[in-house]
C-alpha cells in the first residue's frame, strides 16, 4: 500500500502551504508575516473543498453504480442486497450505511439513522422510572416507500438501539401501506407485538 502523500498527513492545509514555501518567504516569524496570512486564507477554502469532496465522492460512487458494481459498493459497506430487493432500496441502504454505523446509542441518531433509509420517527422513553427502564418507543410517523422490505428496518433499530435496551415499535402509518407477512404463512417472530406492531397489517 502506498504511503499517504504529504498533505494527507496535515490536519489543516494552511500548515501544508506554509510548509511548502522557500526558506526566503518565511524570514518573519509566521505570526507576523503576510505570505502567513495569504496561506491561512486560501489553505481554509482548501479545507473546506477537501471536507466537501471526502463526503461527495463515495456517496457519488454508490449512487451512481447500478448491477454488480452497486454490489460491489454494498460489499465495501458490509450491506449485502437482500433476494429480490430494488436497485433503489439497495443503494438507499449503501448510502445510509456510514451514517447509521456512526450514529448509534442515542436518540438524536435513532432519528438519524432511520431518516437514512426513508423513515421518519419518534422516540419516546414513556418506561422510564418503572420496570421496564430498558424500553423505548419508537414511533414510525412517515415512510418514502423506499426500503419495503421491513426486516431492514428492524435491523436498522437494532443497530442504532442503545445496548441492553428492547425498542417497542408504533406507528401512524396507515394500516395496510407496509407489510413482510403473507396471508396463511407461519408467523415469524417480527411478526409477533409488541415488538412488531406493524406486521399486524395485511398489504
């Protein structure tokens, strides 16, 4: 693997550009100088580019890629595509992937995490001070129709719920927009409140 290049290792670019000016332009202590300046003022635009372009470029990645280079993109992920699952709910998820992985243990990134995939919700701790200490609840309040297939979502809670805790799911959604189990098959255990509430719906 090669090495990094030398503005790579400089936190800030300012540092980098100083750096890289002959020994006569830095005869002032730095402080002092305007070449100093000059460098502070552009070496902060750099940053600024160099933040933009570190988010931008795998995100441009995966949300271009289609067919087996949008796997390829999940595998880097860790995010596989599930049997018979959209292009479009797929990179969805790969896109999602860096935040959710980040985001989890607190209610600001239950929040977050789960607007990755198309979900906007609540969470509320109504358990506090009893018994049940360790649940929450999350309530689903919209969805982009995105991300159908609901063990994703239930992964994605887990993934985001602080240790040792248990989320309770609700829902405003309107009964009958979403929905894994099939009419007559065995209920799964998703399928089973309170954890599941959703499921109690039929597509």
């Amino acid at each position: 693997m090669s090495s990094p290049r030398p503005a790579e290792t400089v936190p800030h670019l300012s540092d980098y550009l100083w750096w890289l000016l002959p020994a006569f332009l830095k005869q002032k202590a730095r402080d002092e100088s305007l070449v100093s300046a000059l460098a502070d003022s552009v070496g902060s635009e750099l940053d600024d580019a160099r933040a933009t372009l570190t988010q931008l470029i795998p995100a441009f990645t995966a949300a271009t890629a289609a067919g087996i280079y949008l796997d390829q993109q999940g595998r880097v992920r860790q995010v596989f595509r599930s049997p018979g699952e959209s292009e479009e709910s797929y990179r969805a998820r790969i896109l999602a992937a860096h935040e959710i992985k980040h985001l989890g243990g607190t209610t600001p990134g239950m929040v977050g995490g789960l607007a990755a995939i198309g979900y906007s919700v609540e969470v509320i701790e109504a358990f506090l001070n009893t018994d049940r200490w360790s649940h929450f609840i999350v309530r689903v309040l919209g969805w982009d129709g995105v991300v159908t297939d609901q063990l994703e979502f239930y992964r994605t809670v887990r993934k985001l719920k602080p240790a040792h805790t248990r989320a309770v799911i609700e829902s405003e959604l309107a009964e009958g927009l979403w929905d894994d189990w099939e009419e007559g098959a065995e209920p799964a255990p998703l399928d089973t409140p309170p954890s599941a509430t959703l499921d109690d719906w039929t597509a």
